[in-house]
C-alpha cells in the first residue's frame, strides 16, 4: 500500500501540469492500458506479482485425462471488465453481478457453490492488481503525455 501511495504522490504532482482535457484523455487511454495488462494476467492464470494461480480442487467426479478449462474466461472481457476515467484519476472495475464473484476469488472468501448448494472456501486468486510492469507502463504514458 505504501508504493501505491507514492505512485499517486508523484503521479498527482505531474498532472497538475495538465490542461483538464488532456488529463480526462490520458487517464482514459491508461485505464485502456491497465485494463489490457490485467486482463493478460487473468488469460495467463497468475496473479500481480507473478505467481500463478492456485489451481481447482479435484473432485471426486472429475474425470482424469480431460482438458481444464481456464478459470474466469469470461470475468477478463471488456463486458464485465470496465474502465473508468476522470480527470484526475483512473480505474479498472469488476461490473455487475460479476463483482461478487471476482471479490470471492481476490481476496478467497466464502461463497456458496451454486444458489442453494453448500458453502466453501475459495482459494485466494487475485485477480486485479499493480506490479512492476504495470508502475512502469505508468510511467510512459505520463512521459509521454508531458512531452
């Protein structure tokens, strides 16, 4: 949390540079960015920081030797997947029914299976994050912006 808060100390001081207009555009087209590299992240199975994602659990009726689908292949489209942008700041959101599920995965909570099935424990997958690539496409965009 302290290196968010540093981002946004240094990010704040360079859009005061800004005309309002140009700040709404740059924001909207960062939101785009960071919307793409999280959704990379969610395509690739692995968290923010690199690691993948902890698998499911095998059941007992699962079938040996088929394919797994990916998890949350639909949660990574621009459907569900918004950005917002404003002047002075930028965001990449869950939408919709959807942002139960995704909080449940992020931050592994406890849900319930299907609507009257039982409860469980869900395994922590996060979903929406920063990491070092993601500071560093910051960066640019604000470099390029105030150039």
């Amino acid at each position: 949390m302290a290196e968010l808060q540093k981002v946004d100390d240094w990010l704040s001081a360079l859009l005061a540079n800004l005309e309002p207009a140009a700040r709404s555009r740059m924001m909207r087209q960062l939101a785009q960015e960071l919307r793409r590299t999280q959704q990379q992240n969610i395509r690739m199975q692995r968290n923010p920081d690199g690691s993948s994602y902890e698998p499911r659990r095998v059941t007992a009726r699962s079938k040996k030797g088929r394919i797994k689908r990916q998890m949350f292949t639909k949660l990574r489209t621009t459907k569900y997947l918004k950005t917002a942008a404003r002047a002075d700041s930028a965001s990449v959101q869950f939408e919709g029914k959807v942002k139960r599920i995704a909080r449940v995965h992020h931050y592994g909570l406890r849900d319930r299976v299907s609507r009257k099935g039982i409860y469980t424990i869900y395994a922590k997958r996060q979903l929406l994050g920063f990491n070092a690539q993601s500071i560093e496409l910051i960066e640019r965009m604000f470099i390029k912006n105030l150039t």
